[in-house]
C-alpha cells in the first residue's frame, strides 16, 4: 500500500530533520525506513519526447511534481533533492542547492548573480579561502570587491554604487566570532533596493556554517541568500565535504544553471550519508557541543594564562546583547554554539603566538581529546591557529585589520565528557611557561 501523504509541518523542525517528507517526491522510498543510497550517473529516458521534455525543464522549479525528471546526476538525483529538501526545511527556506563542498556554495551563492563589472561588498573577517576567491580570483573575471566592517552595518552604505549586486556577510565570523546585526543590515539594505530597479537590486548572501541551522536563521532575519560548508557542523561526522545555498525561489533557475555549467555537484553518497547521519542527528549533536563549549569557555576565561577568550555565550563576550538576539534555536532558546576563539598572555602579541604554538604543540603530541586539525563542528574537539593555517591568504597586517590576533587560537568544541576536554586543555597550559 502506498504511504498516505501526511501534514508533516504540524511536527517541530527537529523531528522533520529526521523523518523528511512523509512521501517524497524525490523518490517512492515508502518501503524503506532509510531512504536508498542511489548509484547511477544517468538514467533511462522512457521516450525521446521525454528527454526533450526533461531538457526544457531543467533550472525549474518542479513545484511538488510526483514525477521528477531526473536525466544525468549533474542535473539532479534523489539523493541531493531528498537533503536538499531537509536543509530548506532545517534553514526556513523556500529552496535550497547542494554543492560539492562550502567553497562551491561559495562560489555559487556570490557570483550567480554578478556580470563582468558587478561590484560585491564583503564584511572584513572571512573564511580565508572566501578571502582568496573575492581577492585573487574575483578581480580576474571582472568582479570588483569592496571590504568593510560591517559590524558597523552603515559602513557598507558610502561604497554602494548602481553596480553593487552583493553585501557578502560571515556572521559569526571565521575565527574571531564577530557578529553582524543582520535585522539592521537588512533593513539598510531594503531602503536602497526601494530607489533601485529589479536588475539593480542588492542582494544580501550570508555564510552561516560557523552558527548552522540549529543556531541562527538569517532568512528569519531579511537575509535572501544563506550558505553552509556541510563538511562543518551539518554533516557533523567529520566523515564527508558538502556545500549548499538555501534561498528564495526566484533565484533557483540561476543558482541551478550555476552548479550544471560549473559542475561542483555533491556525489549522492555523499549527500545520503549527510542527510541520514548528519542532518538526522543536528538535535543531539550541536546542543551537546554547545554545553560543552560554554563549560570550555568557561574554564579559558577563568585560567591564568589566558589573555582573553571569545565565546558569545559567555557575558564578557563583547557583542553579547547582540549575541542574545541573533543566535536562538528553534524553540528560542539562546543558542551561542560550539565555537571558541582564545589567546594566551604574552609580554607581546607576538609572545602570546609563541606561547600559543607550544601549546598547540603539546595538544598534538600528548592530548587524548583535543586534536590539532583544521575544521570543525565535528564530534571531537578540534584547536587550530588560524593565522598560520585557514587564514594565511590574509597577510599578517590584513590580520590585524579583520580583527584577528598573532596569537588567536581557534577551538571547535566536540560531543565528549567536558571535564576531559578540559583535564587535556589544562595539561596543555601547564606545559606553557
Ligand atoms: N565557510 C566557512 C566559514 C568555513 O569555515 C569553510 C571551511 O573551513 C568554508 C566556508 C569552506 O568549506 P569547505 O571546506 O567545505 O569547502
């Protein structure tokens, strides 16, 4: 007997991050607990007036059609539309796109809409790669970038021309945690798209992968275009690379045409293991990481060798109030993440990273749960110095400017008991003189 369709939105976003669509039109699955994991590069055509058909449909929308038109993985598979389907539904979003990795979705979610002479603006701090794509790549193809503080959010307005098509947000941002105020930015924005034709409109595109889902809605907030690296905190497992773009629908035809012609698809492997060990387990995995980061931060800010710790659950945490309103779960409870960023006390700056580096130093070779590694979100804890890793593509004074320190440290807080984390943390600073 067929699955009846049921009104899964009567369900918390948790429990539908589990069960999907109660009958998917991605795949009739209906005997099967776990969806299948689908193999096959192309698929067989019933008719050539079918091919045509699939052809003249591709970059729409197919609007809940029972019977998808899958032609050749490139252009869409069960397996992404089915995770494609449970982030839309993880980020309150109309669509969302999946990519091969965070710097696809990267590159789809800025430039899908740019020309030759558009003009991007982006907040100052970002993820390094992001940093070397908007300054390295971007300029070669035509695309003018623009930097600015935007947690001052009217900085960005004296740079605005009729050429700029994108605000480029990182909010928290990777490593210094900086929030933006996306309510205000939003609404800056909306003021000049008000004067401004439907071409010259200036759409605002956040990366989210520091907060994920669970942590921090930017549609909730106005923003139109939101961006993960699932390799981070969604897939969770440390196990796969992902990227996706979740927004409205009146950007899917450019946003699909973007990911056929420029080929960075997910492997639907990649995208089953995502969906039913990643995205299934958000709801045990980030709130368990989150306690253990606050007692983390914790324990930093009390330790004597610590010069200052950033943490937004942690009142000291500058941008606190802000903290408060932009990061919420989904029942509204302040939700400050996994995310630490740390220096330790030196005589200089430049001490502090010495000291740093033999702290980072004793982690590699003698801790049991904290792993010298880039990346995060995942379920072991991770600890990285950013300015000579993630960040490099950002000179040493560039650094400085984005709010990064010589000596910062970034620490990605996993599920284990936390009192371990912080007996291999504390041996660590015991070994800094
Ligand atoms: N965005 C942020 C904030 C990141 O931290 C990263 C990777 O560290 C990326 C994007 C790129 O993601 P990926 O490594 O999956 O390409």
């Amino acid at each position: 007997m067929p699955l009846k369709k049921l009104d899964e939105s009567q369900y918390s976003i948790p429990t539908q991050l589990l069960y999907g669509k109660s009958v998917s039109e991605a795949w009739d699955y209906s005997h099967h607990v776990i969806p299948p994991i689908t193999s096959s590069s192309t698929f067989r055509l019933d008719s050539s007036e079918r091919g045509a058909l699939a052809f003249g449909a591709l970059g729409k929308l197919s609007d809940g059609r029972a019977d998808p038109m899958y032609v050749y993985d490139r252009m869409g598979e069960p397996n992404n539309l089915m995770l494609e389907h449970a982030l839309a539904v993880a980020e309150q979003a109309e669509f969302g796109m999946t990519f091969a990795s965070g710097m696809a979705a990267v590159q789809a979610a800025s430039t899908f809409l740019l020309e030759r002479g558009s003009e991007v603006i982006a907040h100052s701090t970002l993820y390094g790669c992001t940093y070397s794509l908007f300054t390295h790549w971007f300029p070669k193809f035509g695309f003018k970038v623009h930097m600015c503080n935007l947690s001052k959010p009217a900085s960005f307005l004296s740079l605005v021309t009729p050429q700029t098509r994108v605000l480029y947000l990182e909010s928290p941002a990777n490593p210094t945690l900086e929030l933006l105020d996306l309510e205000r930015i939003v609404k800056l924005v909306r003021e000049l798209n008000a004067t401004r034709s439907e071409s010259e409109r200036i759409v605002t595109v956040i990366d989210n992968t520091f907060a994920t889902p669970w942590c921090q809605r930017p549609i909730s907030f106005g923003v139109d275009v939101v961006l993960h690296s699932l390799t981070k905190g969604i897939s969770g497992f440390g196990t796969h690379m992902g990227g996706a773009v979740l927004t409205r629908k009146e950007f899917y035809g450019p946003l699909f045409m973007n990911r056929k012609d420029f080929g960075g698809i997910l492997s639907p492997q990649t995208a089953w293991h995502i969906l039913n060990y990643g995205v299934a387990t958000l709801g045990l995995r980030i709130p368990r990481q989150q306690a253990n980061a606050m007692k983390v931060a914790k324990f930093l800010e009390e330790h004597p060798k610590i010069g200052q710790v950033r943490y937004p659950g942690l009142p000291s945490f500058p941008q606190y109030d802000l903290a408060q309103r932009m990061l919420k779960d989904y029942e509204g409870n302040f939700a400050p993440g996994f995310m630490i960023y740390f220096s330790l006390k030196g005589k200089t700056p430049d001490d502090s990273k010495v000291q740093g580096a033999k702290m980072m130093d004793f982690v590699a070779q003698n801790s049991y749960t904290v792993t010298l590694a880039v990346s995060l979100g995942h379920l072991r804890t991770l600890i990285e110095h950013p300015g000579s890793t993630t960040h490099v593509a950002y000179s040493a004074e560039e650094q400085i400017k984005a709010g990064m320190e010589p000596g910062g440290i970034r620490l990605s807080v996993g599920i284990e008991n936390p009192d371990d984390v912080i007996r291999d943390l504390d041996q660590a600073l015991g070994s800094v003189s």
